[in-house]
C-alpha cells in the first residue's frame, strides 16, 4: 500500500482564489513529513514506485509528487524535505521552466533538486489539454518534453504527469511509446495495480490535512470512498 499524494503549492492559501485547495501551508506540509517519519514510512522515486507496483517492494511508503513546477517548491519544499529526510518528485511545465519564466523554477533549482535526491518527471511543454490537441501538437508536448528536460538536466526522465488530469487513449499510447516507465493522472485514489501503470491514481492533499486528516488519505476509507465515487468514469475514453 503506497498513496501517491499529489501536491501544487506551498504556501497560504489566497482568501479570495478559487484554486485554495491547490495551496498547502508550509506548516501543515512539514507536520505532514514529520508524520511519515515518526511512522517509519519510506518515500519513494519513481523508479522505486515502479518497482513497488512491479512486485509489491516498498509496502510501507508513500510516493511525494509535486504538479507544475513552481518556484515554492524550490524555496519551500527542498529545505523541508531535506530537513525530514523525505523525497519527492517535481512535474515540470518544461518551457516556463527551461525560459526561467517568473514563478517557475529555473533549471539551476531543478538541478539543485536531483543533487538533493529529488527526481523531476515532465508536466509537458505548455500544460495543455492534451486529449484535444492535434497529433503532431500532442505528440510534441510529451515527446519533446522529455527530450528537452532530459538534454537541460543531464539526467533520465522517467515519469509523466497528465495537466488537468486529460487523457485519451491516444494520449496514453504516446507517452507508453515515448521512454516514459509511468504516469500519473489526477484521478483519486490512493490504490494502485500494474494495469494502471499509465493512468496512477493520487490522493490530494489540500490545506488542513493534518493529523487523523492526513492518515485518512492513506486509509481503506479513503480507498472506498473514491472506488465509489469513480465508478463508470475510470477507464480512458477511445480516441
Ligand atoms: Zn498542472
């Protein structure tokens, strides 16, 4: 049982934007790693989770993900992880990020991050929906993504993550057929098999998931919860 818990950002909330669950209080992200760590629960790679959806390795862990790439989780997120002995990984919009675009984190942090154990996975070019693109589009967002980040950082791209959660299966065949060994997609859940190796399921967390609220993303419950509600709307559209 390893939840793969999706995040944005670090930081307060804004009173007044309608995207406040996408914010997660520093404070309530680090009572969040002090929590794996005192229950001895180990955070995973990519390549780890891939190992763990392979043959069950890591039963007692949870793997970190991060959307967007946002300069926070630079700033705010490595000191706390480090701190915590944790990693996570990072899925970068890859333009913003290679034009060290305001708010985004330039490839010096993204470098910073994988010397720290961190590992980055690609969010696409532009963050698209990318089941409403045409072909040759499409296929530039998650081929050429990879390629990009991969020559910038010097390092294996190994994982992929869908922006909104939009995916057909055309989309699913390209990024299975590009290099990539797994993808994550904004489904809920927080259960995971080898058929969904190209469609993972995350459990979000969103501000004030602390304590008891935070250990039931990890729970049956949680696993019941959205079995149920994602009943009928799980499997990937043909294209
Ligand atoms: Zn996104």
């Amino acid at each position: 049982m390893a939840p793969i818990l999706m995040y944005h950002y670090l930081a307060d909330p804004p009173a007044d934007s309608p995207h406040r669950g996408l914010y997660v209080p520093p404070a309530e992200f680090a009572a969040q790693l002090e929590l794996l760590r005192r229950r001895n629960v180990a955070t995973l790679s990519p390549t780890e989770y891939s190992q763990h959806l392979t043959d069950g390795a890591f039963p007692r862990s949870t793997w970190l993900t991060f959307d967007d790439g946002k300069l926070d989780n630079h700033a705010i997120g490595l000191p706390l992880l480090k701190k915590y002995g944790a990693k996570a990984t990072f899925f970068v919009t890859v333009e913003p990020c290679l034009s060290s675009a305001a708010g985004y984190m330039p490839v010096p942090a993204l470098k910073e991050m994988i010397a720290e154990g961190m590992s980055i996975g690609s969010h696409t070019m532009t963050h698209p929906r990318l089941a409403r693109l045409p072909e040759d589009e499409m296929r530039r967002e998650i081929i050429d993504s990879r390629k990009r980040l991969q020559d910038a950082l010097g390092d294996p791209i190994d994982s992929f993550c869908y922006p909104y959660g939009n995916w057909d299966k055309r989309v699913l065949d390209t990024v299975a057929e590009a290099g990539y060994s797994l993808a994550v997609s904004t489904v809920r859940g927080n259960r995971n098999g080898e058929a969904e190796r190209w469609c993972l399921k995350r459990a979000m967390v969103q501000p004030g998931r602390t304590g008891l609220r935070f250990r039931y993303l990890f729970g049956l419950l949680y696993h019941w919860e959205h079995s149920f509600k994602n009943r009928g709307k799980w499997k990937p559209r043909a294209s």
